[in-house]
C-alpha cells in the first residue's frame, strides 16, 4: 500500500477558464450562442452553462462564487414582482430563486448609471463597474474606475485612469484571477503603452504595466465581451512541506483503512475527493469517493492488492490539484474525475 497526497506548491494552470456573456448572438468555436445564455471558455472552448431560454433575458455582467451561486447584473429592469431589479443592481442566484445582493438605489448609485463590471475584493467586499462616468455620495468616478463598496461606503479599489487607460475607454469586465491578479476587458481597441488590445481580449494588470492574459483570436468583432469572470479554483491538502499543516496518513486496521489529511490551502475548499490506483501502473487512479461530506478523515475497507491513494480538495464547482509527480509537474486528473479541474494559481 501506497499513499500520496497532494503537493502543496500550487503551479500555473496551462489553461484559461472564465464564464461569460455577450451582448449580440454571436459565434463561438463554430457554435451560435445568443445573449441569454451563460456560456463558459476553456482555453477558447466553449459551452453552455446557464441557457434562461428567453430572449427578453441579458446580463451586462456576472460573477460565479466557489459555492456555485452567481452575482449577475441585468441589463434592463426585471420585473421580481415587488420594486424591480434594475441595472444598478446585483442580484444572488442560485439556479432556481434571484436575490437582491446589492440595492443600487438604496446604495446611493444614480439611475442612469449601469454596473458592468461586478467581483469580490479578498475581503469579501463588492467590487464594482459602472458603464457611464459616475457620482457616488459625491466622489466622482470614471466608467472605467473599479469601486468597492464595503460597510455601506464606496471608494476606488483602481483608478482606471493612473494606469494610463483612456478616457474614451470602458472597462466592461473586471475580475481578480486566482492568484489575486486584476484582469480586465475593453469595449473598444485599446493602446495601451503601445501595445493594441481587442474588445473581447482578457488584459493583465500587473500593479505598473499591461499585457495580454488571454484571446481567443477567432473572436467575432461584432460581438462585445459583455462581462466575464473566472471559473472558482480549488486548492491542495497540506504534503509535509511547502504547504503548512497536518499531511496525508494512513492506518490499518482490523481489515480497514483511514486516511486522515489537513484542510485545503484554499479556504472555499469544502469537500475532499478520493481517488485509487495500482501501483505499478501510476496515473491508473479513478475516483473512489466523490465526497467526504467535508471531513478530513475518511474510513473504508481494505483493498486486495497494492494500491495508492490521491486526496484532492474541491469546491462546488471545481476540484483541485491531485499533487505533483517527482518531475514537478502535475499529476493528471482520474481516468473519471468527479469534477472539471481548476487549480488555484496561489494558494492561500
């Protein structure tokens, strides 16, 4: 019997999965979507995520929490049956009932002006866009400033413009990677320190400078990238050494196994995977629990044979790393994982 846990050096993942809308049908890897319909990018793939199956429904942006719930933001007013939703609202979504996250209106944000850009600073605060330049409690702010909104009280998280964005340009997504970078999408071909960026084209800010984060270059120009955020990423369990707390062990006993293993380094971690292989035929593992129901230790019978263990954090939308082979690269996913693969790019 061997036991492996999971590396606790989270690398960069190869790829770029964000969730999406846009403005126009449009499309995508040779597949038309249209503009009710939450789509989400692997890497220029793309799918249907969420399809509201009326046309009357758009959003100008969205964001997806690592407990699956969504923040969106209409494009025009909805009628909820009591005051309306309007744009510059934010609402809780869950699949099945919307909930107003944000009152606009009560917040002090005019009627003119529509949220485009919508995210949580680390804190767990609002960060938000606006479409139009913008009067909050008598701060003024760009339509492409980001602003916070934290106990009542807004105040700029970025100033668009002290990072040499044009005034005539408008920052229409925002939303900070996994590894805490700010990434941002434009409205228009953007120079930016002599460098073009296209509508569409995700745009790193690194703290001093720009620079390309992702295009897909088959992108139609007709159609806007009408707010974006990323697929939520899980973490690893601790392994002894790069990451802090309590590694994976094993206990035999009376014909069963226990494998115990601290939390995840990524605290929206909620649940652990297991998975099983052969020794001998490494990379040969497949999922044997799909859930621990969030603990830390889980106990079952012993197998016949030599055996190897895998423990990988999940939250409700993705799962993480399932540790590092001896060459430093990741061990791929189970010949049947639980979930699609999304590994933080810094954990914590």
């Amino acid at each position: 019997l061997v036991v492996l846990g999971l590396a606790g050096a989270v690398p960069a993942i190869s790829g770029v999965s964000y969730y999406l809308v846009t403005d126009v049908p449009a499309t995508l890897g040779g597949i038309d979507y249209t503009p009710d319909q939450i789509l989400r990018s692997d890497t220029s793939i793309y799918s249907v995520e969420l399809n509201f199956g009326d046309s009357s429904v758009q959003f100008l942006t969205l964001h997806r929490l690592p407990d699956g719930k969504w923040l969106l933001v209409p494009a025009t007013p909805v009628d909820d049956g009591t005051s309306g939703i309007e744009p510059r609202d934010v609402v809780l979504f869950d699949g099945v009932s919307p909930v107003l996250y944000f009152d606009g209106s009560t917040a002090g944000v005019p009627d003119y002006a529509r949220i485009d850009s919508v995210f949580l600073d680390p804190g767990g605060s609002l960060v938000l866009g606006f479409d139009v330049p913008v009067s909050l409690v008598g701060t003024e702010y760009s339509r492409s400033d980001l602003v916070r909104y934290s106990a009542g009280v807004f105040s700029l998280f970025w100033d668009a413009e002290a990072a040499g964005v044009p005034a005539d340009v408008n920052v229409v997504g925002a939303d900070r990677d996994s590894g805490g970078t700010l990434v941002v999408s434009f409205d228009v071909p953007t120079n930016l320190g002599g460098t073009w960026y296209l509508p569409g084209q995700l745009v790193r800010w690194n703290g001093s400078a720009f620079s390309s984060y992702f295009v897909d270059p088959a992108w139609p120009s007709s159609a806007l990238l009408g707010g974006f955020g990323f697929v939520p990423a899980a973490g690893a369990v601790p392994d002894g050494g790069a990451s802090p707390g309590t590694p994976l062990t094993v206990n035999a006993a009376a014909g069963s196994l226990t494998l115990s293993w601290g939390p995840s380094c990524a605290t929206a971690d909620t649940d652990y995977e297991i998975y099983e292989g052969t020794i001998g035929s490494y990379y040969s593992h497949t999922e044997k629990f799909c859930t621990t129901g969030g603990a830390t230790t889980t106990t079952f019978p012993q197998p016949s044979g030599s055996t190897y263990y895998l423990v990988v954090p999940k939250n409700t939308v993705s799962e993480g790393s399932y540790g590092r082979a001896s060459s430093g690269s990741e061990r791929p996913q189970g010949s049947a994982a639980c979930l699609p693969q999304q590994i933080a790019l810094a954990c914590p």
